[in-house]
C-alpha cells in the first residue's frame, strides 16, 4: 500500500508508474525484456486515491525468474526513488 496524501501525491504516484512500466520505451521493459530476458511483458500500474492507495509490477515471466524479475523490479524502482 501507499499513501499518497493528496490528489498530487496521487498524480506522482501515477507519472512514476508510466515511467517504470507504461510501455515498450518503460525502464522496466527496456530491462527486464529487452536486456535481461527475464519477462515477454511487463507493466506498473498504482490505484492511487486521496490517502492510499497500490503500486503494483506485473509481467509475463520466463521459466525460472520469478527471482531475478523480483530483484531486477526493484532495483528500478529504487533507481526511479533516487532519481
């Protein structure tokens, strides 16, 4: 769960979840397709509402990488968090 706060926070949240998985251009496609072969697909998505809400990664996994996908995911959004 997140707290956004507000109808701002909710907005950010929102921006941060096209930049990491909002299509083929998305940092997590761009790493965990095309570069690390660890999913066919991926995508980000955040039900984002006045005082909470969900961030959520899905994707369509290879055989076997549930972990690498796990750590890979979160590596960008720690990279999305310190940007």
């Amino acid at each position: 769960m997140i707290n956004t706060g507000n109808t701002r926070g909710a907005a950010e949240k929102i921006l941060e979840a096209n930049i990491l998985g909002g299509g083929d251009s998305s940092r997590l496609h761009q790493r965990l397709v095309e570069e690390e072969r660890a999913a066919h697909g991926v995508g980000a998505g955040c039900a984002a509402h006045k005082t909470d809400g969900l961030f959520f990664v899905s994707g369509v996994l290879e055989a076997g990488k549930l972990d690498k996908f796990r750590s890979l995911s979160l590596e960008e959004i720690d990279k999305l968090k310190n940007d």
